[in-house]
C-alpha cells in the first residue's frame, strides 16, 4: 500500500474494508459494545496513523496484533474495574439490548436462539485473557496455528498450548453456565 | 493412564496438528474408548459454537469518531517503534566534549608549567628562572622554577 496515495477516501476504504472485522473481534475479546467500540476507534485510528509502520505482508496479522496488544493492555490496565455486559447479540448480528424494545418477536423465542450464544460469550469471557485470545483467533476466527504465533508474537508450541488448554477451560466454562442459567 | 495421555492431544488431533504415528494412536484408541469419544465430540460442538457466532454490526457513527481522532492526531509517531532521542549522539557528543576539556586543562596546566616566558609574582615584580641564575642557562629537560628577579643563587631563602 503506497502511503502517498493515502487520501480521506482511502482512510475511508480501509476503514470500511477492516473496520467491522475489527470491531467483531474487538467484541468476541471483551463480549462489550461500548468497549470494543473504544477498542475499535483506538486499533483503526493506529492502523490510520501509523499506516507507513505496516512493513508489508499479511496486513490482517497486523490487525490482529494491534487489536489483541491494545485490548491485553487495556484489560491489565482495567482490572481493577471489572463491568458486566447486560448485552447479547442476536444470531442475525442485531444486539440484544436495541431488539428487546421490538414486541414482535416472542421473547421466548429470543432467549431461545440466543441462550446458547449467551453461554458461549460468557464461557470465553471467563477464560484468562491469554486463552481467550488464542481461542477466539483460532476458533472464531479461523486463523491456522501460523496466523496466530505471527500475530500474538508467541512460539507456534505455545499456540498449541494454549488452545488445547484454552479448549478444557472453555468447555467447563460453558458446562457451568449453561448449569447456572438452568437454576 | 492411556485416556490421560489421549484427552491431552484431543485439541490438536480434532485440528489435525498432530504427527503422523500420533494421529494413527489417537485415532485407534477412539475406535475403542467411548469415553474419550464423547469428549472429542463435545470439544467439536463447542469449536462449532464459537465458529458460528454471529458477526457483529459496525456501528455506523464510529466513522467520524475516528477521523475526528486521525484528524486531531498530533504528529506522526511511529506505532511499534516509538521515536528516542538519538541517544548514541548525545553519548558521543558528551564524551568528545569531555575529551575536549581534559585536553584544554592539561594544556593550560603543562604549558603554563614549562613555559619559558617569565611570569609576575604576586607583587606584580617580573620573574625569573632560577636554574638560570645557578648554571647560566636553562637545564636541558627542566622545568623553570621562577623565582623573584631579586634572588641572589646561594643565600638562604627566607619566606616573609
């Protein structure tokens, strides 16, 4: 990508072309909207700025470090604070919080759809960030075991590791939520 | 002891990660042990899970958050390596300047030392070099030792 020929309409188009990716990955990361928003606005404001620091290749990996460094940062940074997400996104991409004004839809059968995916975030979001991240690049995002050494900047055995390990957590996570969202 | 050792490549073998020979045990070992069965089929299904979360839609207003921020950014800096100083410059400035000042300072201290233009004492009265009084001429290899025109070579030196 020649930076010269960056102009407020190819900040546009890289913005439209990466932005929602970032965004979804943002939002698997912290299972939040208003923080994978601010994620999101600081990971593409770098991405924009510091364009000419992209040394070539796989600009995805790029991405994918950007967003995972900015979100462990601010994760350690937050700790102290910890918040709970009242959000849940529905399997059409719509979040919870702005369909449940619609009185169209049986809320019984929203919970339904979305009860599983309901689990599924809260089980990733219990995992320790480490695992979360390998997860999600590896499981929601698709990336090989290559893709995520290079964007972690960690040893392809590690990446091994961490997914298999990340796998147990994740399923007795699960196990416990949907056991606790019974009783 | 055998299911231990299998449960704990069931990630990799469900990614086909695993070599070869490790592969062929795991996978002959499922053939027979439902237990570790099930556990690769839930490990499948929750693999599953995530994979068919549903994307997320971009909120349309982020846009102008992030120009307004790219706008507003202060000047360039680069992102994974942030600007330094050019430490090594200053460094090498600092040592040559102190260089500079020991040379200086030795200079003043040995040309002053060997010099052999005559001074003032601090009467203001001119001095000269005493091994000249002694011997007639300046010793080869000596420093001058200025001493008051008025020194007589051979009385005893009193100090007020």
């Amino acid at each position: 990508m020649d930076r010269q020929q960056l102009s407020a309409d190819s900040y546009e188009a890289i913005y439209e072309e990466y932005a929602p990716f970032v965004y979804n990955l943002a939002y698997r990361y912290t299972g939040n909207r208003a923080e994978a928003e601010d994620l999101t606005q600081e990971a593409m404001v770098r991405v924009l700025r510091f364009l000419d620091s992209f040394k070539g290749g796989a600009f995805r990996s790029w991405l994918y470090r950007i967003v995972t460094n900015l979100f462990l940062t601010r994760l350690r940074r937050e700790r102290r604070l910890p918040r709970q997400s009242l959000e849940r996104v529905l399997s059409n991409g719509e979040v919870l919080e702005e369909a449940l004004p619609d009185r169209s839809e049986d809320p019984a059968e929203i919970v339904e759809q979305t009860g599983i995916q309901d689990h599924v975030q809260s089980a990733l979001g219990a995992l320790p960030e480490n695992y979360r991240t390998a997860l999600v690049l590896r499981d929601v995002e698709g990336l090989t075991y290559e893709e995520i050494a290079a964007a972690l900047d960690i040893p392809i055995g590690t990446v091994r590791s961490r997914i298999s390990r990340g796998r147990d957590l994740f399923r007795t996570e699960l196990g416990r939520s949907q056991k606790a969202g019974i009783n | 002891m055998e299911c231990q050792s299998i449960l704990q490549d069931l990630s990799l073998f469900l990614d086909r990660e695993l070599a070869l020979r490790r592969d062929r045990e795991v996978h002959a070992h499922l053939q027979r042990c439902s237990g570790c069965q099930a556990t690769l089929q839930e490990l499948e299904r929750n693999r599953d899970l995530l994979a068919a979360l549903p994307r997320v839609p971009l909120p349309p207003a982020l846009f102008g958050r992030v120009v307004a921020e790219v706008s507003r950014a202060a000047p360039r800096t680069r992102l994974l390596v942030p600007p330094r100083p050019h430490r090594h410059l200053v460094r090498r400035a600092l040592a040559a300047a102190a260089v500079i000042l020991v040379l200086f300072l030795t200079a003043l201290t040995v040309l002053g030392y060997y010099s052999e233009e005559p001074g003032l004492d601090v009467a203001g009265q001119p001095l000269v070099n005493r091994h000249a009084l002694d011997s007639g001429a300046p010793l080869m290899g000596e420093p001058p030792l200025w001493v008051p025109a008025s020194y007589v070579p051979g009385e005893v030196e009193t100090w007020p």
